[in-house]
C-alpha cells in the first residue's frame, strides 16, 4: 500500500510564514470559512501550530496577511497589469471595472471572501475589507494615468455604485447562476459588460 511522501517542513521563518499562508488560501478555497482553525492549518502547513501563534499572534493574523496580498484579490496577471493608456477618467473607469469583473468571475477565493464579509460584521471582517480596499484603490492609483478626478458629479460615488453592482452580480452568479430573470453564462454577461459600456456614457469626464 502505497502512502504520501513526506511533507518537508520549511526551515526558515520567512518560508514558513509563506507555508501558513498559502495552506490558508487553500482551505479557504477548498473547505471554506468554517474549515479554517489552528488545527486544520498547522496540519495543511505540515508545521508545528505553536509556530502560527508565535508568527501571526493568531489565526485572524494569518487571514489578515493573506488579505493583503494583491494577487489574492486581483490575480497575479491584473495585479502585474502596466500602467493604463486611456485618455479620459470615463475610459480608465471603463477599464477598470470591466477588469475587476474579470478578477470576480476567475478568482473564487475573492468571492469567498466577500460573500464573508456580506454575511457577517466582526472585527476581522472590518480589517479585511479594509485591506481590500487599501489594495483595490492603491492598483487603480498605480495604474491610472495622469488624468485627474473630474469636476462634475461625484464620481467616487458612481464608481462605489457600479463597483457593488458588478460583485453583487458575480456573487449571484457562484450562487444560483442568474439574477433578475438574466442567466449568467457567457451570454448574460456579454449582455452585463455591453450594459457597463453603456453606463459608462454618462460617466464625467
């Protein structure tokens, strides 16, 4: 009967801190919420759990470190994602949201995480969203060119909305697949960015 290899434990505490992080990304992607504890993790880390409370304190420390982390929220791909080319305010938030759509629909952790902090409000759930939005708001600051906010209109308040309309749809579509009579598949959501395109027409330059 054939068995597993061994896991090898990391040596050093910079590799370790990467293994109890990357074995909370997975359990949470895996089990979900309700899997992650001490325990579970110290055994998906293949480390000894009093090294997560020596290096993190506790467990909301290892989730915290995982929440701020770009990748973890945008995807290694958009989190690498050069500098925008668009000439108006109208076409970078065009951009930017169509790419956050992108991130929704192929990163299921993300989802994971937002429908947490949708369901519940605890002190940890206000530190993740926080970092969400530190790391959401520092890649579109690197990412925009030199156009400045516009004048006209509240334009933070138009993206906050469109922002929360897009993570809505993407929740609905993990979890039923369709929302208000549109299904989601590939043609629901071509429907979904053509109607983002026209929105954006009346976005402030």
């Amino acid at each position: 009967m054939s068995t597993a290899p061994p896991k090898v434990r990391p040596r050093d505490r910079s590799a370790t801190e990467t293994a109890i992080v990357e074995a909370a990304r997975r359990l949470l992607l895996r089990d979900g919420w309700t899997a992650l504890n001490v325990q579970a993790l110290a055994a998906e880390a293949a480390v000894d759990r009093k090294l997560i409370y020596r290096y993190f304190t506790d467990l909301d420390g290892v989730v915290e470190r995982l929440a701020a982390r770009a990748d973890i929220w945008l995807g290694q791909a958009l989190a690498e994602r050069p500098p925008s080319m668009a000439s108006t305010y109208r076409d970078f938030m065009r951009e930017s949201v169509l790419a956050y759509l992108h991130v929704l629909r192929t990163q299921p952790l993300v989802l994971r995480m937002l429908a947490w902090e949708i369901a519940q409000d605890t002190p940890l759930l206000r530190r993740l969203e926080a970092a969400r939005s530190r790391v959401m708001q520092d890649w579109m600051a690197a990412r925009r060119p030199q156009i400045a906010l516009p004048a006209d209109g509240d334009a933070v308040a138009l993206n906050v909305i469109v922002l929360a309309a897009v993570q809505h749809l993407a929740l609905a579509a993990d979890a039923r697949g369709r929302f208000a009579g549109v299904e989601l598949d590939d043609q629901g959501w071509a429907r979904i960015e053509a109607a983002i395109d026209r929105l954006m027409q009346v976005w402030p330059d």
